[in-house]
C-alpha cells in the first residue's frame, strides 16, 4: 500500500520538528516545511519546501509541488504559530493582527488543500491549538483568542468536511519543553518589563512562572505521539488533550467564578474591582 503523504506546516523547531520526525520514522511520506527551508536540515522528510502560512503565493506553490511529486495530499498538519504575552490593554493592535494572521493561517492551508482532499474521499486535517484555548489566563489572552479561534473553524470544518471524507481534528497540548515559551518571552519581554505599568504585579508573577524550573515538562514528542495516535485510529476524537497536567484540567473544567478566583490567586490579582453605586 502506497504511504499516506503528510503535509505539515512550521517545522524549524519544536511541535512542528517533532512530528515531521516522528510520522516520518513511522513511515509515513512527511512533507515538512517552514519560511526558511534551511531550518529543515536532519528532519528525514520526503520532501521539505518552503511554505510561510500568510502567503498564499508560497502555499499554492507547496501544494502544487507536493502533487506534482506525490499525486495526493492525505493529511494536513496545521502546526505553525507563536505567542504574545501582555495584558490585552498593552499588547499593540498590530502585533495582536500578525499573530492572529499567523495561527489562524489555517484557513489558507484549508482553502488550499481541501479541493485536493474532496476528491481523494478520504483525509485528515489536524490543528494543533492549545489548552489555552479553553484556559486564557491573564498576561494571554490575546493568544488564548487565536487559539479560541483554531477550535471554533476547526468545529466548523468538521462538519462542513465531514460530509466529503475529511476528518477534523484539534490537538491541545499544555506546557512543552520546546523553547516556544523562551521565544514568546523573548518577544514580549520589553512589554512585561514595561516600567509604570498598571499591570506589574501580574507581569511581576507571569515572568517568575515561565521563570521557574519544569523539572518534569514533557517534550514535544509527546505532542507528536498524540498526533500519531489521532492518525492511526479509524474514527478519530474531535479533541485531543497532549501533556496537560491534572491540576491545569481541573482549573479549566471549573465554574467560571471558581476558575477566575484561582487563576487571581495565582497571578495576585486577587482584590477585586471596586463595586460601582447602581444609579437610578
């Protein structure tokens, strides 16, 4: 039987690397790509191709070199994307635009691959989001949205693809120790060092978080074992947990008011607004 060929987006490091690596050991015809294929070197990949998920330009190229070799396309992995850290009130429009531009570049990938998929009857699209996309906690919550984002057309996309074959699935991984959280703080570190800032406490609290050691983080292997696994079965879930510890579970499956207390006790945000007079 001829390989599944996998295509799979944001490769240079990390998540991306990890399951380009992994599907492509287990057999799978991997097609890894990134902005700068140069970062792609020692992945194993059948092919790997230039492929920034903002130009439709490079999309359609990737895609058309991919059937131009492979003749199919059977699984999509929509793994690129990057995170801003801040208060929504501090966090520049702009960069809150580019970022959105980025992990929601799914929908190009989709508009892309999709044609291809219909007519093959039988595929799979996997989007990696985040348990932050159920959970934002403050100093995130612009990347939380994006992530928000990935579940609703990924809910979306189940239905209006499942009647062609496509099966739609969303990976949802925790902490991973795949230096994404370094880069995002490196981005946002000028606006978490902001002097002045009504917000200093809790950037004071969210750097010594991301600061503190994580003995047991689990690597991003693990995100991409979970994507094996989503794969390999037959009916796959629509959700996939991958290395959200138990504690993170409960928070986020809490009643809002009981979620919100834990999370202000956590970052010290703990005194609550002022109560305004109701006026008549």
């Amino acid at each position: 039987m001829k390989p599944e060929v996998v295509l799979v987006t944001g490769c240079s490091t990390g998540i991306g690397r990890a399951i380009a690596q992994m599907l492509a050991t287990e057999g799978y015809e991997v097609v890894a790509t990134a902005r700068k294929p140069e970062d792609l070197e020692g992945i194993g990949a059948a092919m790997s191709l230039r492929l920034d998920v903002t130009d439709e330009a490079s999309i359609e190229a990737a895609v058309r070199t991919v059937l131009e070799r492979h003749g199919q396309i059977d699984v999509l992995v929509n793994n690129a994307g990057y995170a801003l850290r801040g208060a929504v009130e501090e966090v520049e429009v702009a960069a809150v635009q580019a970022m959105f531009d980025v992990n929601d570049g799914i929908i190009r990938l989709v508009r892309a691959v999709a044609p291809v998929m219909r007519e093959q009857g039988s595929s799979r699209i996997i989007n990696i989001g985040s348990i932050g996309g159920k959970l934002a906690a403050p100093a995130n919550g612009t990347y939380s949205a994006t992530k928000h984002a990935v579940e609703g057309l990924s809910d979306a996309l189940r239905l209006e693809l499942g009647a062609f074959g496509i099966d739609v699935v969303v990976i949802k991984p925790g902490n991973i120790a795949s230096g994404f959280q370094e880069t995002a703080m490196r981005g946002s570190g000028s606006l978490l060092a902001r002097e002045g800032s009504p917000y200093r406490v809790l950037y004071t609290r969210f750097v010594a978080a991301t600061q503190r050691p994580r003995a047991g983080e689990p690597g991003p292997e693990v995100v991409a074992g979970v994507v094996l696994a989503a794969l390999r079965t037959r009916r796959p879930r629509a959700r996939y947990k991958a290395a959200v510890p138990l504690a993170t579970r409960i928070v986020a499956s809490l009643p809002d008011r009981f979620r919100d207390l834990s999370l202000r006790r956590m970052y010290g945000l703990e005194s609550p607004p002022p109560v305004r007079p109701n006026r008549p």
